[in-house]
C-alpha cells in the first residue's frame, strides 16, 4: 500500500467529498481517502496504481493537477 497525493480542484462543499472518497472506493474498495477541502488536498491509502485514481476522481468532474 502506499499514499498518492493529489491536488483536486473544484470541491466545495460534503457532496463534493463524498463523491471523490466514492470514486476512489470504486477503483479500490479498501483505499483510505482523506481530503483537505480548503486546500484541495486529496491522500489516498491503495494499492491501485496512481493514474487509475486520478481518472476516478476526473470522472467525477473535478480537475485533477497534481
């Protein structure tokens, strides 16, 4: 398991959270999702690979930049 960290732009309110954490959950259902709204902030505990992540959380309709 190891922590991707990623700057998620357009979050702005528990729907929005919940949304990434559910996104994410769906690529890997064990994955631990801890998000810093105020800064974008989005780490992930997984072991699915990093641009699989990335992709469920842009699916979502938020921008994915780092």
């Amino acid at each position: 398991m190891q922590t991707h960290s990623f700057q998620v732009q357009g979050m702005t309110c528990g729907h929005c959270e919940r949304a990434v954490t559910q996104a994410v959950q769906q690529v890997d259902p064990s994955a631990a999702v801890r998000i810093d709204r105020a800064s974008g902030k989005v780490d992930v505990d997984s072991t699915a690979p990093r641009e699989a992540l990335a992709a469920a959380i842009a699916d979502e309709g938020y921008t994915v930049t780092a």
